[in-house]
C-alpha cells in the first residue's frame, strides 16, 4: 500500500506522538455547544431535578450565615443584657445611658433586642445552631443527589456517544483510515471523549450551582445593606482585569511548555526505539545534549507558566482582603450607629466570601467548557464524515463462485485532480494467479482495493463470475476474499485465537491443521505455552517472519475462494519462504489468486504478470514472454537479478 502511503496525512492536533495539547478553541462554538446539548435532551427530567436540587442546596446554604448571624445577635445580646440591673426596660436603659451621655451607645442598643439583667440565653442560640445544622445537612444531601444524578446523566451520554462512533468507525470507508493517522483516530475516539465525560459532569454542576449561588449571594447581601453590596461590587472590574491580564500571559507560557513537552517526549521515544543505533553510531552524547536542551527548555516555560499562573490566587486573595477590610470598617460603622446588628455584618462578611468564589468558578467553567466543545466538536467531524455508499437493496448473494473476475473500462482517482487508474480492462480466468508488478505508487494495492470495495471506483465495473460487485453487499463480497498483507496485523490473545480468526468456529483439528500448512506448527511448539502464548498488543514476543506466518495461517484457515497476497513473505527467510510458496502453491491451486510482488522470483510462475506504472497496465503476459519483449518488466527483473540473470544468458 505504497502508494497511499506517500500521500499527506493531516497534523495531528494532540501534538508529536499523540502528547495531549490543550484542547484548541471550538471553530462554530454554539453550533457545537447546541448539538452537545441535543444530546442530553432524553434526561431533560433528570436534570430538571438536578437544576431543582441546587436550587435547594443554593437556598438552604445562603440561609446559613443569615441564621447564624442571628445566634450572633442573641449571644451580643445576652452580654449587653448583664451590663444593666434587673428590672429595668429597654427603654430605661437606653435612657440612662442618654442621660450619662453615651450617644453612640444609645445609637448602636436602639436597634438591639434585649432585656436589662438577662444574660446569654444560651437556649435560644442551642435551638438555632440545631436549626442551622439540620439546613446544612440537607443542603449536603441536596449537593450529594444532584451530583450523583448528574454523574448518570453524563455517564450516559457519553456512553450513547461512545456507541455512536463506534457504529460509525465501521461504517467509514478506507480513505478516512488512509487520509487521517491512527494517532489522530484514536484521540478523537479516546481522548476527545473522555474530555467530554470528565468535564461535562464537573462542568455542568459547577455552572449551575455557581449561577444560583451567585443569585443567592447578591440577593442576601443586597436584603442585608445595599451600601455594603455596592462595596462588595465594586471590586469585580478591578478583579476581571487582574485574572484576566495574568491568564494572557500565563498562557502563552502554558503553549510553550506543551509545544516543549511534545518535542523532549517524541525525542525520548526515538532514542529510546532506536537505542540500539544511537550506540552503534556513538551518538550517545549528541542524544543527551539535545535531551538536556530541550529538557531546559520545558524547566524555563513550565515554570513561568505555573508561576505566573499561581499569582492570580494571592492577588485574589489580596483583592478580596482589601474589600474584607472595608466592608469591616463600614460595617463596624454601621453597627457603631445602630444602622445594622452585629450579627448581620458577620452574616453579610462570610456572604462576601462567598461571592468572589462562583465569578472564579464560572470563569474556570468558561475555559473548560471551551475544551469539552472544541473535543466534542471534533467528535461531530468525525460523526458527520461521508460513510461509504450503502449496499445496494435488493443485493446478490454469491456462496460459491468459479472465480471469473473481469474489470472492464475501470477508472478511479484517490483525489479528483490527479488521475490515477484510467480504462483499465482485465480479464481473469478462474484458478489463474494473477501477479502485478511495479514501481511504488504504480497502482498494485489501489487495483486490489477497488476489488474488495475498499474504494468506489469512479467508472466502469468490476464483475465476479458477471456479477457486478456493487450489487453483492460488501459482507458477502468480501467473505469470497483471503488477504495476506505485507503489514501484519495480530491482536491481544492467544496463538490460537489469531489463527482463528480467519473463520469462526473453527475446530482445534482445522487450527492445527493450517497452522502446519503455513510451517508455523514447528516455531509454536518451541514456545513454553504453545498455541496457548499470549501475545501482546504489538506481538512483540515473538520475530516479524513469525509474524507473518501466523497470517499466513490465518489465511489458510480461512479456505477462500479467491486469494489476495500483498507481498505476503516479505518478512521471512529464504529457507522458509520457499516451504511457504510450496504451501501457497496447494493454497492457491483452482482458486483465482492476485498476487503483488516486489521480489519477481517468487511470480515467475504466475499464469500472468501485470506490469503497472502510473495507474495503467503497460505490459501483461507470463515471465518468458515479458523477458522475451526486454521492456519495463525486462529493466525490473534485471535490476534485481542482473548478476544472475547475465549468468544464465
């Protein structure tokens, strides 16, 4: 598959070796955000009740400081009380103090409630502390339901989505495979999802209970002393441009240490795969000096990242300490004129802390919700790429076929201005094997893709035994099919279960039977747990040529009826190679077979040999005839064998 190979892959966002990057801006945020939204719709009742539930947590845990500011007021009263003798009234008292002329203290017990000679009613304040832990106790329960609530919710969600691409990956053509990288595949799958469902959770909650808390807070404090609101308000600008001056720098920063986290991890990971090279070449040195550099590199930003970032808290801090200082002294003035109780200036102080907190956690939200978008947004990319053309609707179903294939005038392009495949006629009889040779990018793969409908093809047909193969479905089509690929492809499990693959339900006689028709018997035996070796995701525990057996075995398992081998003992030594074309041989013996070959000794027998360049079969025939014609073919072979071949002539 050469030839697609060369063609250029998008640049994977998520940075060199798949390293996460932040999550760029979204590129149509509200059409994203709104179709993400459309995907919450079947728990609109669920999160009724969550909006619900906060509500009540907000509610009940605003009244909190209210309440406990009045327990502040009964204790205040109860020591003002002790200061005057029994039997007296408020009144009195107030005017006794009138008459010894303490005006500011007349002004501030004008407005208290108490009773001359009584002392703490510490009855009074039992009763209100057990009111105030009962509301925050169901202010907990309230906070705990509409997060475990929410956490199903998102859960679903994402789980509904994880469904939706999944389905849709199985329904993408080869060309979103061939034009986009694995890596960039996978982060969309993986990466780009569990973003949405690690913060969709965190981030709706937030946003919610921030929105209300924020109500809350203005409200309480406004009911409370709307000069001391204005106060608490007045800090919000000077609070915007200080976040918002220090994120701009900050993130700059943050783009560095990603763009250097990127580079040392791929440098990493190259000398670390190529270790053995790198001390061949006593390159070993020039590898940590460029370690060491880029390693510096990632030290300088990360850390002015973290520390700038880090100084917006104390500036924070110090903002909400300057505006804690004058609501103090204002609200010490207050209660020095009896304008406000004592209690109600606690109350309004602990609600200025709080109102500080979801302005922050709004604006953290708003940075969040800009990743979950932009990675849900490119899981809608995904969602929205062209599928491939739906088998037809009243398909033929093909179970046993002679092996007639037949391209007549077929023409494809894997991009509209650059042709490549232009009126192509083949004729194959059935049991022929059919090799095709050339130079990379000639063509070779593209004419075995456009066999199995990897590919559309734009003009003519493609016949099997006179049926057109766009009215086979692509199941049936392809269950007619054995591939033996140059790129192997094994999974994690057992030697067994890979030779398995190639037919289900296979018995453990048909297993081991094709295992020894593809001389891999012999290798897994050797192995300490035999056919029951579990191989790793890269089936790194055992060599490329083994590799490339068990597909071989596979493909024997598989018993087709038409046979596909892409340069299928690339991997192998010459030894096993030629036990590998005798078993081929009896593989391929009355089945039609397309064989593509870069080595030309293993074809020299095929019934005919397509010679491709550039798209076109320029030369076709047996070795002896196209040896005997001394053109492309002649000039390929010879390149190869010229040693040989000037032996022998």
């Amino acid at each position: 598959m050469n030839e697609k190979k060369t063609r250029r892959r998008r640049p994977h966002p998520h940075g060199p070796r798949g390293v996460m990057m932040p999550a760029e801006k979204a590129k149509d945020f509200k059409g994203s955000l709104r179709r993400l939204a459309g995907h919450l719709k079947p728990y609109t009742g669920q999160l009724a009740v969550v909006v619900v539930l906060a509500i009540a947590s907000v509610v009940l845990s605003m009244a909190g400081p209210k309440i406990l500011g009045q327990a502040t007021n009964i204790l205040f009263a109860g020591v003002i009380g002790r200061q005057f003798p029994s039997g007296l009234t408020k009144e009195q008292a107030v005017e006794m103090l009138r008459a010894s002329g303490r005006e500011q203290m007349v002004e501030m017990l004008e407005g208290m409630e108490f009773v001359p000679g009584v002392g703490i009613d510490f009855s009074a304040i039992g009763r209100v502390l057990i009111i105030l832990t009962g509301i925050y106790v169901v202010s907990a329960f309230s906070s705990w339901l509409q997060h475990y609530i929410m956490a199903g919710v998102s859960q679903r969600t994402v789980y509904g989505l994880r469904k939706e691409v999944d389905a849709k990956l199985s329904r993408l053509p080869l060309k979103y495979y061939d034009d986009n990288t694995r890596g960039e595949i996978l982060s969309r799958v993986t990466n780009d999802i569990d973003n949405i469902a690690g913060t969709l959770q965190q981030s709706l909650n937030q946003l919610i209970t921030a929105l209300f808390t924020l109500i809350g807070v203005l409200i309480m404090m406004f009911s409370i002393s709307s000069l001391l609101a204005v106060i608490a308000l007045a800090t919000l600008p000077l609070s915007a441009i200080v976040t918002v001056s220090i994120a701009k720098r900050s993130q700059k920063q943050f783009v560095a240490q990603w763009d250097s986290t990127g580079v040392l991890n791929s440098h990493i990971e190259e000398m670390y795969t190529g270790h053995s090279i790198v001390k061949v070449f006593n390159r070993q040195q020039k590898a940590i000096a460029e370690f060491d550099q880029e390693n510096e590199r990632l030290f300088e930003s990360s850390f002015k990242a973290q520390f700038i970032s880090g100084t917006i808290r104390p500036a924070m801090q110090l903002i909400n300490n300057l505006n804690y200082v004058a609501i103090s002294v204002i609200g010490g003035i207050k209660v020095a004129s009896g304008a406000l109780l004592l209690g109600d200036v606690q109350a309004f102080l602990q609600y200025s802390r709080h109102f500080t907190q979801p302005i922050v956690q709004t604006a953290s939200i708003m940075n969040v919700l800009q990743s979950t978008v932009a990675s849900a947004e490119r899981v809608f990319e995904l969602l929205d790429e062209e599928e491939e053309i739906a088998d037809t609707d009243a398909p033929v179903a093909l179970t046993s076929i002679k092996g007639h294939v037949e391209f007549k005038n077929v023409s494809f392009r894997y991009k509209s201005e650059v042709p490549l495949i232009e009126g192509m006629d083949l004729k194959v009889q059935p049991g022929q094997t059919v090799a095709i040779v050339g130079p990379t990018g000639a063509g070779k793969t593209t004419v075995v893709n456009l066999l199995m409908r990897f590919y559309e093809i734009g003009e003519g047909s493609i016949t099997i035994d006179g049926v057109d193969v766009r009215n086979l479905t692509r199941n049936n089509l392809r269950r007619l099919f054995g591939m033996v690929l140059q790129d192997t492809w094994l999974f994690s499990g057992s030697i067994r279960d890979n030779i398995a693959y190639g037919r289900e339900a296979a018995s453990e006689a048909e297993i081991l039977a094709a295992a020894r028709a593809a001389h891999v018997d012999h290798f897994v035996r050797t192995l300490p747990d035999g056919y029951d070796t579990q191989l790793d995701d890269e089936a790194s525990n055992i060599s490329q040529g083994q590799k490339q057996l068990l597909t071989i075995a596979r493909a024997f398992l598989a018993d087709p009826q038409i046979l596909i081998l892409d340069e299928a003992t690339s991997s192998v030594d010459t030894r096993t190679e030629v036990l590998i074309q005798e078993a081929m041989a009896k593989l391929m013996h009355d089945r039609t077979s397309f064989v593509i070959a870069h080595r030309l000794s293993t074809i020299r027998n095929a019934d005919t040999i397509l010679v491709m360049d550039n798209g076109r079969i320029i030369a076709q025939g047996s070795h002896d005839e196209l040896m005997a014609a001394r053109g492309f073919y002649y000039d390929l072979y010879r390149s190869q064998f010229a040693g040989a071949y000037d032996a022998v002539v």
